[in-house]
C-alpha cells in the first residue's frame, strides 16, 4: 500500500509517498529532497511528533505574555495536555530568550524555552 | 524643521530593514533605520510560530527569535534604529525624505535609500461582500496581534476566510486557546498557504477546509451573529442551492497582502504584477540611489529571503554611497508562459543571483526555461501559492531579453 | 424657557446650535452613542445646486438657501467644504434636453450661473468621463463636505454655547396636556419639556406619533455605496451625475473632501419595519458599480476600500414636513431625505426666525455672548508642516503617528476622546483615522488602547459602535 503525506519539517513541504507493507511496516519513502524527510515519514506512522510553540502568561512584565516552544518535537498525543499545563502556568519577568520555562515538560524529554525576551515593567 | 545628513537610511524595520540595515552598518557608512511603530521587527512579533530562519540560520526559529537575532547582529540598535518615525514623503528630486516624530518634522538627506517597507493585509471590507457592517471582522494579523501580544481572543467562534500561511496559523492558534474554530473557507480549488500549514494547522487539528468556497453573505446587527458561506464555480460565481448558514461570531481574514508603496510609487518604475518596484540583482529601482527589499517588492513567502533580499540592498546601497561604480542592468526578463510574481526584472549579469518567481497556475511536473531552453526542472508540484527560487548564473548564453517560461513537461 | 431637539443628525445638530443663539435651555437627545449616527452618517455627501428639486417644494425652497449658507457655515464651524461644482450628464438627444429644463428649473429656484457644456468642453475639464457624454449640466456652486462632521461641529459649538446633550438615551414618549407639549419620557428618565423639535430622522414618524400627530409616515430608502481610494484623487473633479429619473438623483461619482471616490447610491424601497437594514446586497453594488463605471469607464474596482448603505428617511409625496403641529409646542422636521444636507442650515433658521415667533408666538431674545466660532481637531493633511512642527512642540502626541493611511496622530485621537469619542467609529468619524485603505488593520488596536487608557475602561468594554458590538472578549492568559 502506497500512503502519501507532505512532509512539515520545513516551509518547502515535500510530498512523500510511503510504501508500506503487510502489518504496516515501512517499505519505502520517496519525494524528498532531504534526509528529514524519512525521519518525518517515519515518525509520521509510528508517533508522530511536533514542535509546539505557545504564549505563557509573563508577572510584571513590559509584556504581558512570552512566546516560548518546545525545544523538540513532543508526542502530538500529548499536545491537549501539555497545552492545558501551559495555560495555568505564570513566570515572573524579566525573561530571556533561550531561558528554560518548564524542563522535560510532562516527562516528554523536551524544554519549554522563552522565545523572546520580556524586561521587567519600569 | 531639522535637517540630517545620513549615508544609508532605510525605511521600515522589518526582516529586511534590519538585514539592510546590518549590512549596510558593517560597511562603516553611516546608517539609520526608521521605523513608524514602536520597536522594530514588523509582523516577526507576533508570529510567535516557527517555521522562520531554516536558510538563513540553518535552524527552525519563531519570529521573536529570528527578530532578537538581527537586533542582536545590528548590535547598537539605539544608534541606528529610530522608532515611532513616520515618513510622510519622499522628495526625489532633492533627495530629501520628511518624516514626522515626535521631535517635529525632520528631513533627512541621504546619499541613499533602502525602501522596506512591507505590505499590508487586504482588508475583508475591500472583497465588497454583501451584507451587515459588523464588529468582529478581522484580518488575520491583526487577530494574531490581538492574541499574541495584546493577549486578548478575538471572539467565541470563528471561521477563517482565505486559507493564506497567516489564516492557517490563526485557526490554529485560535483553536489552541480555545476558541471554536469551525472552518477555513479558499474561494480557489487550492489552499493559498504551504501545504506544510495546511497538514500542521488543520489536519492535526480536524479543523475543516472548504475549497472554491467563500463567504456570501455577513449577517449581524452590531456584533457578528453568522455567514452565509457557499460554493463557488471555476468563476467565482456563487453556486445557488450550496448556500450554509454558519453561526460565528468573528471573522478572521486572511485574503491577501498588499506591497506597501504610496512613498515611491508615483517616481519610481512599477511592476503590476508584483505591485512593486521593478529591481534588479542589486535590488536598485529605477533611480539609482533608491532601492528595495523584501514584501513591498513582491510578497515572498519566507522571511529568509526577504532578509536575503535586505542584505542585497544594504550592500550595494552603502557600495553605491562609498562611491564604488556599480554596473548597469544589462539583462531583462520578460514574462512569458505561467509566469505570475518575478523579480529582479533586470539584471546586471555580474555575478550569480537568486531569482523568485510564482507560476501562475499549478503543474504537476515543470519545467523553467530561460528563452525556450530548460534552467530546471520540477518531478513535484509547483503551485502560485509556493515561490520557487533559483539562482542564476551562466550569463554568457543568454541573450539581453530572457523569455521566462514555466511550462508543463512530461 | 426648554426646548428639546429630539434627533443628532444634520438637522437637529444645526437647528441645536441655531436655538443656543437664544435665551433658551436647549437640550438635544439621541437614542444613538454619538452624534449623526443615523442618516447622516451614510449618504452621497454632497451639498446640492439646488436646481433639480420641484419649484414649489418646500425642498426647493431650502435647498437653493441653505446652499448659500454653507460657506459662512463652515467657516465658523471649521468644517471642510469644497465648492467643487457637479455635472449632470446627458447621453442621449432626449437627456440634452431635460438638461435645458433643469437648467430652467434652477433658475425659477433661485439658482444662478447654470451652464450647459459641450462635450468638448466638458472633456477639457474632467477627461476622464464616457467619451459618449453628449452635453453637462455645470452647477459651480454644488459641494461636497463631511455630514457627520458638521453635525458634530454644530452640536459642540452648542455645547459651548449651553446646549445640554444626551446621547445614548431613546425617548419613550411625549406627555401632552392641553393640546400643548408638556413632557418627554425617555429610558433613562423625564423632563419637562415646552418645545419639542422632532428631528427624528427615520423615526420621525415614531416620535409625532407620540405626540399625537401623526399625519405621515416615513419610509426607508435605502442606498449602497463603494469608497475607493484616496489614491484615485483627481478621477473627477467635481460630482458627477447622470440624467436623474423620476425616483431619484441616480448613481453618482463624487470626489470626497479626503481625496477618495464615492460611487452611489441606488435606490431601494424597503418597508417601513425595516428602518435598521443597512445591508448591502450583491445586487446593490453591482448596480453601484455599473452605474458609475458608465459615467467614468476606467474606474478600477480592485481600488475599492469598502462598501456601505444608508438610508433616506422618503415621505409620500417625497417632500420635506417642516413646521408647526396642531400641538403647541411640537414641531415637526421630517422627511428630511435629499437635498437635506444642503437644506438644514435654512431649516434651521427657518425654525428660529419663523415657525417659534409666527407659528408659535414666541419672542425669542438673543444672548449677547453666543461664540459663533468652534475649531476642528487639527489634522496633519491639512496643516502646513511648520504649523504641524509647533503643534508637536506644544504635545508630542501629535508626532505619534497612529493612523498610517490617513496620517493621524495619537494627539488627534486623544483631543476626539476629549470631545467626546468613546468608540472606535467615533474616534474614526472625528479623526479619519481607520478609515484608509487598511480598514483599521494597523491601527485599531493602538485606538482601542488609547481609548482604554484615556477612559480608563477596559478594552473588553470599548464598542465598535453600539453597545453590542464589542470588539475583544477577554484575556487569552487571565
């Protein structure tokens, strides 16, 4: 059985086809221009996985919110969850870019990482 | 009225203002950025996704990320940079540029000028859509600001009109923080984004896309109560009996983007399909102390080619101040088969350059001829929604006019 | 003595500030949050020769007047008015002629200098019209200005000449005793009340019926319109229109004091239940397109920059109601559809100088220290950059610009609130700013903010417009 998908690892957004066989085990891939593309297709039929990126809630911050992400791709079944832990969670400013808001978030083996800096309110 | 002499100005501190505005610094001539909003950076605030930087820093940032890299690469950024600076005109024969602050009129006189002034987005109202003048219509981005910076939701329920890369990652977003997202409606018969958004955005989500459908008719009294959406045929007409009622109470637009050129537009020489400035290789318009870079010359799809883009531009603006001779256009590409956005449309044939161009229509498998002979080849889809870049080189066989061509093959 | 203006629009703004000239206690109330909400806020904005209205009417009686008044009007009020003259066209033999009976028209109304062209002529002065344009009907005292900004000119110089305002309050009813006026309800509380003016507008008929005069109805008439934008200056000069037909003036093209395009109105009859149907159709703006691409071919769609409709309040016999009523005390101003934005400046003097001495008996004395004067918010486009360069000497909030496409400044917008604004579209109305080609995209979140910090609400609280049309539900991250 032959399975298409596009590939999300980069803008370019390759279109796989994915040759599968008996009990689903990965045959071949092809269509992409670039070795990430096996491993997308790979994860993409065994637990795919995503990089999230999300706003957490900043204290006496310049701004009120600090973009942060995973600074991995984590298991796209846990994404509801780990956004919900996200939403209750409050850091205090200043914050920098690269700071690690939450380690191994929800044992996933990914950071939470500030991706910009917020000052503190003068 | 204050007078300021200045070597390099750039107008707009967005991705390519900064990246103009870097190269030009690093070459010793004094430069100065103006910026009309608060803080540089432009729409890379709030895109707080990633997706941004994989040529340019050979790794997947979010836009702040890309944003504080520049700013951190253009190092003393209260020399350079002037924020909440708005330039009211552009005077071409004297050379002058009026801008106003809040220290009152200041006109600047530059050796040269980097115009980066971006786009905007089409409004909903502008698509003359029939119905009720209600509050809870938005542009995408101006939801995504709402959310990502303001930290405010836009509304209950929402649908998505044009499935462009922004509309995709606010149903998305909008999704994640917990609004009903009900659909993204494309009047084409293919999404106006990356299909990598259309898998991330709405497939992992189950939000629905409805291709060659679009929005009838808005209802409501003073605050959005509903649409009618529809089908419509390879016209744009709408298809009677397709007709759905949808109750939302906003509407995010995501319907397209303008190159912003009131500043230029009546001096310069203009290309009406990229609804920008003709440029060449060295990203110089048609007055040669003035060039360009990034969305106001054609809507790009990724920021790192807009940044490469304002690279060009602040090295050869600053060449062009140091008074280095820089060659003259010798090249022109002419239009031909399938050939929508193109840029530059003259080149001077000096060195390699990258060339962008969008088919107008999509190919399963392609070709880019150069005056009928083949420059590559695509065994993938190409589509309007995704600009191909290629660089050029060879010079030597091409003839002064080259016939672009993007044509099917087998 | 109190009287009540009962209407914001146009006419009850100008007859507001005609009765602040006197020894009165004036009020002004509108159901509406601001001022020239209703009809006034939607309509081709165009102040009329005066030559095409029945001679005889009581709308060509005003209107050639009021015509006239304008300039003085705007020069007190500080309100842009630009003479820029109109045109009926004619294309066809037929047309030619009733260009020569308009022209007869006008000059029985009282309206001078009408001039028939040649084509010849004609394409020297506006080249871009139909080449097929067989002869014009030139009116070079035709203008066009911005309704909703006399209006609210007129009702803050009667402020600042006493005028009590009330917005955002509907009147419930008229108590009448004696057959004269005594009382009005509203939902916000009562008063007493010895004149009444009805300048309802659409409602008109609503109000006399409270008072128990209802002789006449008002029926909604709707009208679509397209902006184009301000990069189109110069398409036409001055307001072109076609050979008019019975029911109405036609579909225009009209230069806006701004630098953008109109192309409106069509004319649909609704019903009278239907005195809040501002939709626009389809059917509508296509017919506003193809109508006024006829006057003007190369009018370019793709430059639209938004589209709206209004309404006109039409009567049966399509005339103004002006006058005293068989109640003492209430006087009507209704039906006042076009040309009432030329008429109301004489409809309101008409009320102070003739319908309260002679109708109603009264002497009115008049106050020794009435300002006639009121000054606008300053608008960069407008200023010349030195003068532009002291005022952000004076506050540096006018060097903030907020509004890109129409250049207004943090200090425009802040005096608007000063004046009044509570809204987005109030602030709009006031400044321009949001009213460009990016529709708000850039700037409507800046004016939220600066509404939210100088009325300390919160942004949850501030309104497009009415109160139901909030603009953000809540925190993303309480």
């Amino acid at each position: 059985m032959i399975k298409k998908l596009t590939c999300i690892s980069c803008p370019i957004g390759c279109e796989l086809s994915v040759t599968l066989g008996e009990n689903g085990k990965i045959l071949k891939i092809e269509g992409n221009r670039c070795p990430r593309g096996v491993d997308y297709a790979t994860n993409e039929f065994t637990d795919p996985k995503r990089i999230l990126t999300i706003s957490v809630r900043v204290e006496e911050g310049e701004m009120e919110l600090v973009s942060t992400r995973t600074d991995k791709p984590i298991p796209k079944k846990k994404l509801n969850e780990i956004i919900e832990y996200i939403k209750k969670l409050r850091v205090n400013a200043p914050v920098k870019r690269g700071d690690i808001i939450v380690e191994n978030i929800l044992e996933t083996g990914s950071n939470l990482v500030a991706t910009r800096t917020v000052n503190k309110k003068d | 009225m204050r007078i300021e002499k200045v070597d390099v100005l750039i107008i707009g501190g967005g991705a390519a203002g900064l990246a103009a505005a870097i190269e030009a610094k690093n070459t010793g001539v004094k430069t100065l950025l103006l910026e009309r909003d608060r803080n540089t950076g432009g729409v890379l605030n709030q895109c707080i996704h990633n997706g941004f930087g994989l040529h340019v820093f050979k790794e997947e940032l979010t836009g702040p990320e890309f944003m504080e890299r520049l700013w951190e690469e253009l190092g003393n950024l209260d020399e350079i940079i002037r924020n909440n600076y708005t330039v009211l005109k552009i005077d071409h024969i004297n050379r002058e540029v009026i801008t106003l602050s809040e220290e009152g009129i200041v006109v600047f006189k530059p050796k040269a000028l980097i115009m980066a002034t971006g786009a905007r987005e089409r409004p909903l109202n502008a698509l003359r859509i029939p119905g009720s003048r209600v509050a809870g219509v938005y542009t995408a981005g101006v939801a995504q600001k709402m959310v990502n910076i303001y930290n405010r939701l836009p509304g209950n329920r929402v649908l998505i009109v044009g499935s462009g890369d922004i509309g995709l990652i606010m149903a998305r977003r909008l999704k994640i923080e917990g609004m009903d997202v009900l659909g993204v409606v494309e009047i084409m018969p293919e999404p106006g984004g990356l299909i990598r958004n259309v898998v991330q955005c709405l497939e992992d989500f189950n939000i629905p896309l409805w291709l060659s459908h679009t929005v009838f008719k808005i209802h409501g009294k003073e605050r959005l109560e509903g649409v009618t959406i529809g089908k419509v045929d390879e016209n744009f007409n709408p298809i009677p009996g397709t007709e759905r009622y949808i109750e939302v109470d906003t509407l995010v637009a995501s319907v397209g983007l303008i190159p912003q050129n009131e500043l230029i537009e009546n001096f310069v020489e203009m290309d009406p399909i990229n609804r920008g400035p003709v440029i060449d290789d060295l990203m110089r318009t048609s007055i040669e102390w003035i060039f360009a870079a990034g969305n106001n010359v054609a809507i790009h799809d990724l920021v790192d080619f807009v940044y490469e883009e304002g690279k060009i531009a602040g090295r050869n603006a600053a060449k062009y101040v140091l008074g280095e001779k820089l060659p003259k256009p010798k090249y022109i590409f002419k239009r031909g088969n399938n050939v929508g956005v193109l840029l530059p449309q003259r080149f001077t044939g000096k060195e390699p350059f990258k060339m962008y161009l969008r088919p107008k229509k999509s190919l399963e498998k392609s070709a880019i001829l150069f005056s009928g002979k083949v420059v590559r080849k695509f065994n993938w889809k190409i589509r309007p929604s995704e600009m191909i870049d290629l660089v050029v080189r060879n010079f030597e066989s091409l003839p002064n006019e080259v016939l672009v061509e993007v044509n099917k093959i087998d | 003595m109190r009287v009540f203006v009962i209407g914001a629009g146009i006419t009850g703004s100008l007859i507001t500030r005609e009765l602040s000239k006197y020894d009165l206690e004036v009020h002004v109330i509108d159901k509406a949050p601001d001022i020239g909400w209703g009809v006034t806020k939607a309509n081709s904005a165009i102040v009329h020769g005066g030559y095409d209205d029945p001679p005889g009417s009581v709308r060509a009686q005003f209107a050639a007047l009021g015509n006239k008044m304008y300039d003085e009007l705007s020069n007190e009020l500080d309100f842009d008015f630009i003479r820029t003259g109109s045109y009926v066209v004619a294309f066809k033999e037929e047309d030619v002629e009733y260009l020569k009976e308009l022209k007869k028209r006008g000059v029985k109304n009282g309206v001078s200098n009408l001039e028939i062209l040649t084509s010849e002529e004609l394409k020297n002065r506006e080249p871009n019209l139909n080449k097929d344009i067989k002869a014009a009907l030139w009116c070079p005292t035709a203008g066009i200005t911005e309704p909703w900004e006399v209006s609210i000119a007129a009702i803050e110089n009667a402020k600042d000449n006493g005028a009590i305002v009330h917005l955002d309050e509907k009147v419930l009813d008229i108590i009448v005793q004696n057959q004269k006026v005594k009382k009005i309800l509203t939902d916000k509380g009562e008063y007493n009340a010895d004149i009444i003016i009805n300048a309802a507008g659409l409602f008109a008929d609503e109000i006399a019926k409270m008072a128990g005069v209802a002789d006449f109805e008002i029926f909604p008439r709707k009208g679509e319109y397209i902006l184009l934008d301000k990069k189109l200056k110069g398409l036409v000069n001055a307001v072109i229109f076609p050979t008019p037909t019975k029911k109405s003036k036609g579909i225009l093209v009209v230069p806006t004091v701004d630098g953008g395009i109109l192309l409106g109105p069509n004319a649909v009859d609704l019903p009278k239940d239907q005195k809040n149907n501002l939709e626009t159709t389809k059917e509508g703006l296509n017919e506003v397109y193809e109508k006024s691409k006829a006057l003007v071919p190369s009018i370019d769609i793709s430059y639209s920059v938004k589209t709206f409709a209004g309404l006109r309040p039409e009567t049966k016999n399509k005339d103004f109601i002006i006058g005293a009523t068989k109640i003492w005390g209430f006087i009507n101003v209704a039906g006042i559809r076009s040309p009432g934005l030329t008429a109301a400046p004489a409809i309101a003097k008409y009320i102070t100088e003739k319908v309260i001495p002679e109708d109603l008996g009264l002497n009115l004395s008049k106050k020794s220290n009435f300002n006639p004067f009121r000054k606008r918010i300053p608008h960069l486009e407008e200023t010349n950059l030195e003068e532009w360069e002291k005022i952000v000497k004076k506050d540096p909030r006018f060097g903030r610009t907020v509004c890109f496409c129409n250049n207004v400044s943090e200090g425009e917008i802040v005096e608007a609130i000063k004046r009044g604004a509570k809204t987005l579209d109030g602030v709009k109305f006031r400044t321009r700013a949001s009213f460009g080609r990016c529709q708000g995209g850039f700037c409507s979140l800046k004016i939220l903010e600066i509404i939210s910090r100088e009325l300390s609400i919160p942004l949850e609280e501030i309104k497009q417009n009415y109160k139901n049309s909030w603009i953000v539900k809540g925190k993303v991250r309480p």
